[in-house]
C-alpha cells in the first residue's frame, strides 16, 4: 500500500534546510555582498544621467585636474565652466536668481561661496551625507585626524586644500636685507615708515585678515600699520608689484604678482615665514573648497564627482599638477606623497598653524571698518 510518510519526511527535511541556510549569518553576509552597494548604485544612476557641470576658479592648473575625472568615467560627459576673481560665483547667482540650476559642483574659495550661497542664498546641498568611499570617510586620512569644513555646522563646505600661506611679506631685494626681519612687528619700525604698499582690503582682505585674526598681532597691529607707516593702498596688484620691483616701494603687502616677478628675474622675493617668530598661517587659497550645489540637474553624478576628487586618487592628482614654481598647493589628505610639494611649501608637524579658512578668520568686516576709519585720517 501506498503511503505518503516517506514524502512528506523528505519535504520537511528539506524545507528545515532551506530554513537554516537562509538564517545562516555566512549566508546572509554573501547574499548582502552580493546585493549592489550605495556606492555602484549611485554610480550606474550618474551614468544614466551621462553629465556632470562643475563650476571652478580657473587657477593652478585646476580644471587639469577636474578632467581626470571623465578620463575615469567616460560615461558622464564633464562640462567645466571657469573663471578668475568672482566671475563664475557671480554667474551661479545670475542664473539660481533666474531659476536655472545648471551648475552641479563648485570648487571655490572661502569668502564669496559661504556668504552668498551658503548664508545668504541657501543654495547648497549638504555635502558630508554625499561621502560614500571608505577612504574619503575616514577622518584619520585628513589633517589633524578630522576632515574640515568652513561653514559651522560642518557639512557644506570641504576644505580639501590647506597650505602654508606665507608671510606675504614681498620686498625689494636692493633695499631690504630680509635677515632684519624675526617677526611683523619689524615691519613697523621707522626705518620702513613711507616704504610699503598694500593691497587694499576691499580689493582683497586674505592678507590683512591673517593680520587682523593672528593672535599675536591683531587689531592692535593693523590699527599701528594703518596710523604710523604712511601706508600706500593699490586695488591693482600689477601696479604694486610694478613699484616694488622698481623700488618705489620697499616693501609690498600682499600682493600675489610677486612670485612670477621673481621667476623672471626681478629684484623681489618674499621673507620666509620660518623667520617670523607668529604662528603661520595655513589658507585653502582661492580654489580650496568643495561644494554640491542644491537643485542640481545631476545630483548622482555630482556624488560620484565629489567621492573620486576626495578621493587618494583625486587628490593625488590636485598635488601632481597643481604645484609649479609659482604656485604650491598641499592636499588636506595626509595619507599622500608629498614629492610634487616643494619642502618649503609643506605643513610641518611641529607648527601651530592658524587656520584662516574658519568662518571667524574670514570675516572681513572688521577690517574693512578699521581700514576706512583710519585711512580717511
């Protein structure tokens, strides 16, 4: 006779077997690998998308950079839209004011991203949930074990570049023994009094705001320069690198046209900072940030961008092509080699750097009211 209890034994040892395997923890582990992560997911979707816009300061050679990117996903056709000074911040404004959102990414300075897209016009999308590559996350890849952000809630803009910034203290090599100098407060003896030439602040406030913001020199050192030097002001800084090398002035503050002088041969160079006895500074420069713009018309894309550029990769290539003997950018990134930064140009463990890119330093409004009060006098 015909029985059903072999069958039915087999069944329900079998359906315990799928039971176990599927509640087995090494099985659930190679089902979850298997499954797309949020990182290839994001990728296929910014294929899909196929574009990508990324706004920059057209500078050190950045938009080289930028490029390796569509070398690295060939799918996403790259659009890169540049510009020196505020040019493309001030096209970004026109067209989000316009209700055009074409931009994806802007790699930016410090001063004009974080007052106007960030604090006066909300228009970027917070960048820190966007990290997906265990490298780029790791705070312990990162200056000082911590990845850094100008905006103060720590999300919106990545600070990718910090720098040494120099004394940016330029002199005539025929009129100035720079060995004189073992701090700024040498600058303000009477010996130079008449003899310097500043950039004006409200061209541009960098130099004086790493003045201003030092600890060690302050407000009272700027109001001193201000009153007893007889300081000269230039918004133009071929102008005050053109009477340096000249000789009409001494000794120029600030002005960035120096270090090309130099390179052709002029009588001008810059006091090393390592002879000041203040703290140096360390500056992201006029490209040193990163931002995801709100609305973009390709947010995927822009995530993929933002991880590869953050990334060793990335950043190894921000090092390799953007230092040249006139220009010297350090990645934030401590994990990369460090052969395309001359020595000088390097941070050094054993100094106290002054950040000047924090949302206080890079308040220029103070400055720019003591620079109109006492220069009016």
């Amino acid at each position: 006779m015909f029985t059903l209890t072999p069958l039915i034994t087999a069944l329900a040892t079998a359906v315990v077997i799928v039971f176990a395997t599927f509640n087995n923890p090494a099985f659930a582990a190679d089902a979850k690998s298997a499954a797309p992560s949020e990182w290839e997911r994001t990728v296929e979707a910014a294929k899909k998308e196929a574009k990508l816009n990324v706004y920059l300061w057209h500078g050190s050679d950045l938009e080289k950079v930028v490029q390796r990117f569509e070398k690295k996903y060939p799918d996403i056709k790259l659009t890169t839209v540049g510009g020196r000074g505020s040019s493309f911040i001030t096209r970004i404004t026109s067209e989000i004011r316009a209700g055009k959102y074409i931009a994806d990414v802007c790699i930016c300075g410090v001063t004009s991203p974080f007052k106007i897209f960030y604090e006066q016009m909300k228009a970027l999308e917070p960048l820190k949930p966007a990290l997906m590559l265990p490298e780029v996350k790791d705070e312990s890849k990162w200056w000082q074990g911590k990845q850094h952000y100008q905006d103060p809630v720590g999300k919106y803009l990545f600070i990718y570049l910090g720098s040494p910034s120099g004394t940016r203290v330029f002199y005539n090599s025929t009129q100035v023994n720079p060995s004189e100098f073992k701090s700024y407060w040498d600058l303000l003896t009477p010996k130079w009094k008449g003899k310097i030439i500043a950039i004006d602040p409200n061209e541009s406030s960098g130099g004086w705001r790493q003045l201003y913001y030092h600890p060690d020199l302050g407000e009272k050192y700027v109001r001193t320069l201000l009153t007893d030097m007889d300081l000269a002001a230039s918004r133009d800084e071929r102008q005050t690198t053109d009477w340096l090398v000249q000789g009409k002035y001494a000794m120029a503050l600030f002005s960035r046209g120096v270090p090309e002088a130099k390179a052709q041969g002029l009588p001008v160079d810059e006091v090393k900072e390592s002879q000041f006895k203040e703290a140096p500074s360390i500056s992201s420069g006029a490209n040193g940030t990163i931002a995801l713009m709100s609305n973009a018309p390709h947010p995927n894309a822009a995530k993929v961008f933002v991880n590869w550029f953050l990334s060793r990769e990335g950043q190894t290539a921000v090092q390799e092509i953007m230092n040249s003997a006139l220009d010297q950018n350090q990645s934030m990134r401590n994990d990369l080699p460090l052969d395309p930064v001359p020595v000088d140009a390097r941070r050094r463990d054993n100094l106290r750097y002054m950040p000047i890119f924090t949302p206080e330093a890079m308040d220029a409004a103070p400055v720019l009211k003591l620079y109109k009060e006492l220069m009016k006098k």
